[in-house]
C-alpha cells in the first residue's frame, strides 16, 4: 500500500477522461431528475404517519405487503428505536380512524399490535421544508465560494463551487435514477456531502498554492499532479476509514437511517474524485498562474533615477 501511495501518478494526464466521466454521470442524473423527478417522502408531500408496538420483532416485509394488499398506497415501513416498534408512513389524506385501522389489519396475521400514535404531515409543512432547505444549500454554497475565494483566489473558488455543485446533482440524481425515497435525514447527508467534499477540495488547494510559490517551473500540470500525489495518502486513509463507518451504518443502522447512510456513501465515492479532478483539474482550464498567486512586484520608479 505504502508503495502504492509513494507513486507520482499522473491525475492531470487523466483528465480529459475524467472529464468525460463526470459529464456522463451529470447527464444521467439531470435526465433522471427531469424525467423521474424525486421519490419525495413524508417529510415534503404530506400524509399519515402511525407508529405501532409488536410484541415481538416483526417482518417490515410482511407489515408493507399486509398494507399494501389491503390497498394503502405508497407505504413506508421502518423500525423506529427498538426492533418491536415499527413506524408506518402512508402518502395519504389523514382519518381519524386510520390508527385503529391499522392496527386491526396487522392484528388479523395473529400478532399482538399496539397503537402508539397516528398523526398528520400537512403538505404546506411539506412545502415549507422543501423551500427553506432548498434555499439553505444555496446559502451554504454561496458562503462556500466566498470563503474560498476570500482565502485562496476566485479561481480558486469557481473551481470548488463547480465541484460541489457536481457533487450534489450527482447525489441527489442517483436518488432520481434509483427511485430511493428523498426525505429530511436524506438532505441532511447532502449537506454533509458538501461539508466533506469542501475539506477534501480545501486540502489540495492549500497543497497546490504552496506548490506554486515554492516552484521555480511553470508547468502548472506537473505542479498539480506533485500537490495531488502529496495529499493522496491522507485522502485516502479519510475517505476508507469514512466509508467503513459508513458501511456498518447500512448494514446495521435500520431503515430510519438506510438512505442517509448511501447518500452520504455515494457523496464521499463523488466527492473524493471531484476533488481531483473537478476542482483541482478546473484550475487548468481556467488558466491559473503563479502571477495570480504572486503578483508582480512594482517597479520603483524613483530608484531607476538614482545614480
């Protein structure tokens, strides 16, 4: 492995490739977005939401096809807390009867169910929320640029704004694609996905400015590549560790946070690349220079007159 990391890889040599890669998955997810649209869940279309008590642990698999078999459409099932209670998400208009309803169906296959709650989700809440997070993730990216170009260069910061926004659209597009439901802990991963990838993309810029005032070479490329292959070990021991926690988070977190965990496993996979080779390959494109960093000095014109 240590070899492996001690190896100057050539990322910008890759770039046009990379650059084709990350077109294709930007394509894909906007035409799923646009053609498929989001799977929104409770927290934004508005429904019923009922939690019951099992005597014992039962199968979320068999609770949905009761559900659905006795016609509830769009029916969500997810343990909540313990593996006995088990939270049931029905895209439907509210009756106040719908608690006891359910519970007398999961009550027919034999088990012992018990109504905890059975409450309301209005769609205007759902409206709200949709709205107010939507215009939250474009603050944060708009402080997010300032911030870079504050600390860096405006290069510096079209270049991170471009990579985050790649990485969001290709996040929330697999969902698309995928059709997995959309809710609150969903855009919560989101906006870890851009806090991530942001540190990822800050790392090697701070590398790569570094890089540029101590060489003496202008091949911005060459310069790039050293940054990147300095940075890769760090990147990765992150990036493998996150996604082990990650990973045992899926497998054993339940339903409640099933799709919070694979946004955030999609976002990092994303997220590691674009900050290869969006954000740091970008600068290329966009012409960055040592002059931008460096700026010439002024000619003094009264020292030239001295003798």
């Amino acid at each position: 492995m240590q070899s492996f990391i001690n190896r100057q890889l050539d990322f910008m040599g890759k770039r046009r490739l990379a650059f084709i890669a990350s077109g294709m998955m930007l394509l894909v997810s906007i035409v799923a977005l646009l053609v498929n649209g989001l799977n929104l869940g409770l927290d934004f279309t508005g429904g019923t939401l009922v939690e019951v008590r099992y005597a014992t642990a039962p199968a979320l698999a068999s609770v949905r096809e009761a559900l659905e078999a006795a016609g509830f459409q769009d029916v969500a099932v997810q343990t909540f807390g313990a593996s006995t209670e088990v939270l049931i998400r029905l895209q439907q208009a509210f009756d106040a009867g719908v608690g006891d309803q359910v519970v007398d169906l999961l009550n027919q296959g034999g088990a012992s169910v018990d109504l905890v709650r059975a409450e309301f989700v209005g769609a205007q809440v759902g409206d709200q929320l949709r709205d107010q997070s939507g215009m939250g993730m474009l603050v944060a990216l708009g402080i997010v640029m300032l911030y870079v170009a504050f600390r860096f260069q405006y290069k510096f910061a079209l270049g991170a704004l471009l990579a985050l926004v790649h990485d969001v659209v290709i996040v929330i597009g697999a969902f698309a694609l995928f059709g997995f439901e959309f809710d609150l802990t969903v855009l919560a991963a989101v906006l870890a996905v851009i806090g991530y990838s942001l540190n990822d993309t800050i790392v090697v810029y701070d590398r790569i400015r570094e890089n540029i005032r101590k060489s003496r070479i202008d091949d911005m490329p060459a310069i790039f590549n050293e940054a990147i292959n300095q940075t890769l070990s760090r990147t990765l021991a992150t990036s493998g560790t996150t996604l082990l926690v990650l990973l045992a988070l899926l497998i054993l977190g339940g339903d409640m946070i099933h799709y919070f965990a694979v946004a955030l496993i999609i976002g990092i996979a994303v997220g590691t690349f674009s900050s290869i080779y969006v954000a740091a390959a970008l600068l290329l494109p966009l012409k960055l220079s040592r002059e931008d960093l460096i700026p010439a000095r002024k000619e003094d014109p009264e020292a030239e007159e001295l003798p």
